[in-house]
C-alpha cells in the first residue's frame, strides 16, 4: 500500500515537472520568434500576433464549445469574468510583445518570474493559501538574483522602458493565472477556453484593425521566414494557453509558474 503511493506521489510530481517543462518551451518559443520579428524583419505586430492565436483557440475550443453548450455561459457571471481573463491577458501579451523593441529576450525571460510573487499574495487573499517563511525567503532569493542578472543585461534608458513593460506584463498575468485557476475549476477547462477565445479574438481583431494596418501593409508577405515567425509565435502560444488550465487545476497557479522557472533558466 505505501509503495503504491509512493508511485502515484512519484509519478504525480513527475506529470507537474514535465508539464512545466513543456510550458517553458513554449514561453521561450514565444519570446524568440518575437524577437526575431522584431530585431530582424524589423515588425512590429503584436496584436496580430495575439490574434493568430486566438484564430487557433476558437477554431478549435471555441468551435467544439459552441456545439455542445451553445450561449450557455457566454451570458452567465462566467462569460464575464472569461471577458475579464481574455481582456487582462490580451493586454499582457500585447505589452510583452511590445516590450522586445526596447530590452533583450533575456530581460524578458528573466522579468517574467515578478508573477510569482504576485500570485503567491493573491492566492493567500483569495485561496486562504498558506505558505511558509522559508517559501517567502527562497523568492525574494531568486527575485534579487533575477535583479542582478538584469541590471548586468542592461546598459540603455530604453531596456529600463522595456523592463518596465515586462514587470507590468508580468503582474497582470499573476492577476490572470489567479483569477483563471478559480474559473477554470468552476466550469471546467473545455468551457473557460472555449468561451474566453472569442473575446480575446474580437478584442485583438478590432485593435489590429485600428492600430496595425500601416505595419501590414508594409510588412515583408513575400519572405518565408516571415511566416515562419507569425505561426511559430501562434502555436506556441496555443499550447501554452491549452496546457496551462490543465496544470492549473490539477497542481495551482503557484507551482505552474514555478516549473516553469528551471528550464527558462537553462535556455538562458
């Protein structure tokens, strides 16, 4: 009896460790084939890139989810708060994105972690969860060491800008993953995806439309390497956000976050 729960204590921490691992793949995917757009086809579309994704999402999530439950929770208190998560994360998204025009991938990478704080304090206010002191100190360990690393990694007024975006980006999806934890336990993952993929798709098709014309028009559509970069970036994001509720519900924001944090380190 106790080795067979050693094995599924074992193999439970194991599915976590891996899941992140596949996450923080997909992270870094999403902030290289940015950079490259950015620094190398020198364009600067960030909101089509969000919408690529949420094209993906609804083809798929938002597709199956209109068959089988129709309007159902598009109009019930769940809608609005999957409006909410698509509004907060479209917005973050869109402020990362932006911010590779002024600071570094490694920047970014390194920034991305402020989530974890933020989580952790809003999982005690809304989750009542409690964490030891130890855990406390091992953040403010790993947060000043990121600190340094991207003080060293900056040496212009417009990383600081940049940096600056991250830390903001970085917050609002702590505030997100929080929020998206408690929802997707409530009506499930198939349900919160399937309804949150279409406000952020008219969400970003209508600030494409207004902000981003001039970047399409003059953008390089004869150049492969060009959409090699726009449906990396989506796909990586797709994944990202399908297995993101799963780790969600089944471990917390908090650990999601925190598996996530070895491998981004290692491809730095």
């Amino acid at each position: 009896m106790l080795a067979l729960e050693t094995s599924l204590s074992i193999k439970y921490i194991l599915y976590g460790f891996i899941l992140g691992q596949v996450l923080a793949l997909c992270n870094t995917g999403t902030g290289v084939t940015s950079q490259l757009l950015t620094d190398k086809l020198k364009v600067n579309i960030p909101t089509t890139q969000s919408f690529l994704t949420y094209g993906l999402l609804a083809s798929t999530y938002g597709v199956f989810h209109l068959w089988t439950n129709g309007l159902k929770y598009i109009k019930s208190k769940a809608g609005l708060w999957c409006l909410f998560l698509a509004g907060t994360d479209f917005v973050a998204t869109f402020v990362t994105v932006k911010a590779y025009q002024y600071t570094s991938l490694v920047s970014v990478q390194l920034l991305d972690c402020v989530s974890i704080p933020t989580i952790m304090i809003l999982s005690c206010a809304i989750f009542k969860t409690r964490y030891q002191l130890f855990h406390y100190v091992a953040v403010f360990i790993c947060l000043s060491g990121v600190g340094i690393m991207v003080f060293v990694d900056s040496h212009e007024k417009e990383s600081l800008v940049g940096d600056l975006m991250v830390v903001l980006a970085a917050v609002m999806y702590g505030i997100n993953n929080v929020c998206l934890e408690w929802l997707a336990k409530d009506i499930g993952i198939y349900a919160y995806l399937g309804i949150y993929c279409w406000y952020g798709l008219v969400i970003s098709g209508i600030q494409m439309a207004i902000l981003e014309r001039e970047a399409l028009h003059s953008a390089p559509w004869d150049d492969p390497y060009f959409y090699m970069c726009l449906i990396g970036f989506a796909l990586f994001l797709f994944i990202f956000l399908s297995l993101m509720p799963r780790i969600m519900i089944k471990y917390s924001a908090t650990v999601a976050n925190l598996t996530c944090l070895l491998l981004t380190f290692i491809q730095l």
